[in-house]
C-alpha cells in the first residue's frame, strides 16, 4: 500500500507547535491545538510593479519589513556622485526623509523602516567604518565598526543588534564578521569563504550570507548559515551571483538579481535549500531590497550606470495553513 511518506518522503509530523517555514503539502499534527493541518503555497507568486524612487540610483540599500513598508538609502549616481538620500515605501509611493549624515555607497544596510543601520562603505572621503542608525525620523552616528570596508554586507532584526558581514579590507576579500549589540561591535566567528559583496538576512543570531564575489574575481553560489556562534556552508544558490537584492530570514529568504552581468533570477530558500522561482521584469544588481518570502520590494540598481527609478514588489498572498475536519 502507498503511505503518505512514499509520496511526499516524509511521514506525518507530531509536534507541539505549528511550522515556521512549512513547505507545499506538509501535514503535521499539532498537540497543543488537537489540531491536523497542512500547508499549500501559491505557485503563482510573482513581481509587479510599484511605485517609483525619487532618485534614480544604484549602489544603495535597502531595510523593511515587507514592500508596503520598505526604506532606500545611499547609493551612486553614475559612478560618480554618493548619495545620502532616504525614502519611505507606504506600498504605492516613496517620499523623501532626512538623510544620512555621511554619503555612502557600497555599504551594508539592514532592519525595519522605523529602525534601520547603515553600517561602512565608501564615502566621498574613501572607505569608512561610520555606522548610523535610523529610528524612523532621522540618522544618528553610533560607533564606528573595527575594521573599515566597503562592498560589505549588513543583517539583522532592527537597529539594536546586526551583523557585519565580510567586504573589501585594503583592497583584498575579507571574511570578517562583526556583531553590534545596540552599543559597540565586536569581532565574532569569521565566514569559511572570504568575498565581498555578498548578500545577507536573518538576525544577529541566526543569519545566512550567499553569493558574492571570491578571489581573484568570480561571483560565488555558496551559501553560508550563522548560528550565533559560527558559520556552517549549505546547499549553494543556483546561479552564482553578487550584489544582489534579500529578503527574510535564515530559514525562508528571497534573492533577487544580482550580477554581472545584471540578471532577473529570483531564487527562494527554505531553509535547506534554493529553489528558482518567477524572474524580475528588469535585470539588476547592485540594488536595494526588502521584505520577506511572501512580501519583498526590489529597487533601484543598474544598469544604466545613472541607476534605477522603478520598483517590483514579490507578493505570494495565497499560501496558507489549512485545518482538515476530523470529526
């Protein structure tokens, strides 16, 4: 007789709580409720458009918690010109905030848009170690990271604990990680693979870091898993790439573009592995991003070299938790 693990691989879970990351068809039952529930996924999720930035850029940043609430700061216009400009995305419209106190690009950003940081980078006077942190107003300057880089990236939940992730130090591929704990930056456990523009979500204490650029000078599909301690390789990306867009967590992330040249993959992770999943409408890299698996924002970016104005948002609004009767 054919089980339900002879078709799906695995047999009908028992456990206390529901899933945070259940994937299409898993059935569990959940002790706590008495309850039996599966999970179904929109297979339809796509890109649309949104509405556009009010300064066309690339090299920026990116924080948010979905793409009706998301936050674009730095960047460059045509190689040439850092930028410190910061707008809000309410879902339709970006409007102009305060700006950053230093000019950047190159830089790794993360957070929410009430409680964003904007950590290093390249500056107008070369690379810096400045941090700033938003609180939903304006930027204020905290302390400087220890080791100054650029091409680096950022990640965490908001503005009180991030990591700093790898870059250029010097010229050469760091692997380099630092922790921000709401009051100074401490070096922690370093990445297996140095690289630089590398891309990054999660918190402070469970991260992943994928793609990038490794010596002499090749973009990267490895993937790599922060546990608050260390960092462990995992199933790599499909396509190698660096400077892409991110959304979400360590265990249910978006990428999105990515480069050279500037590309429209879109690639979703579940916490083992990436699965490719519905292309951008416009090739990208070197662009800013966020959200999550279910609501992510892509905007800005290159080419051309004078930067991007428009913006996508990734909407997967049907997956959902279903519970089966059983009386």
């Amino acid at each position: 007789m054919t089980t339900y693990k002879d078709i799906h691989g695995t047999q009908v879970e028992v456990r206390s709580d529901d899933p945070s990351n259940p994937v299409n068809g898993q059935i569990w039952y959940n002790t706590t409720d008495l309850k039996l529930r599966g999970h179904t996924v929109n297979p339809t999720a796509a890109w649309a458009s949104g509405g556009n930035l009010n300064l066309a850029r690339q090299k920026l940043n990116g924080a948010g918690a979905s793409n009706t609430a998301a936050l674009a700061f730095g960047g460059d216009v045509s190689g040439s010109s850092i930028k410190n400009e910061t707008e809000k995305y309410n879902g339709t419209a970006w409007t102009e905030v305060n700006n950053l106190n230093l000019a950047r690009k190159d830089f790794g950003g993360s957070g929410i848009q009430t409680s964003a940081i904007a950590v290093a980078g390249q500056s107008p006077g070369g690379a810096t170690g400045n941090v700033e942190t938003f609180n939903g107003t304006s930027w204020a300057e905290i302390a400087n990271v220890n080791t100054t880089r650029n091409w680096l990236a950022a990640t965490g939940a908001d503005n009180t604990a991030a990591l700093a992730i790898a870059g250029i130090v010097s010229g050469s591929h760091s692997a380099i990680v630092e922790l921000w704990n709401g009051s100074g930056w401490t070096e922690v456990g370093d990445l297996n693979t140095a690289r630089y523009a590398t891309a990054a979500t999660g918190t402070s204490a469970a991260a992943l870091a994928f793609g990038g650029n490794v010596p002499p000078n090749n973009a990267t599909n490895v993937t790599e898993l922060w546990n608050g301690s260390s960092w462990t390789e995992l199933n790599n990306l499909n396509t190698a790439r660096e400077a892409m867009g991110t959304g979400g967590t360590s265990t249910a992330a978006l990428s999105f573009g990515g480069g050279p040249p500037a590309t429209v993959n879109t690639e979703s992770w579940n916490g083992t592995s990436w699965t490719e999943v519905n292309n951008l409408a416009t090739a990208r890299f070197i662009l800013g991003g966020a959200g999550t698996t279910t609501s992510a924002a892509a905007f800005g970016g290159a080419p051309p070299a004078a930067g991007l104005a428009n913006t996508e948002e990734w909407n997967e609004p049907f997956g959902a938790t279903q519970e089966f009767d059983l009386s």
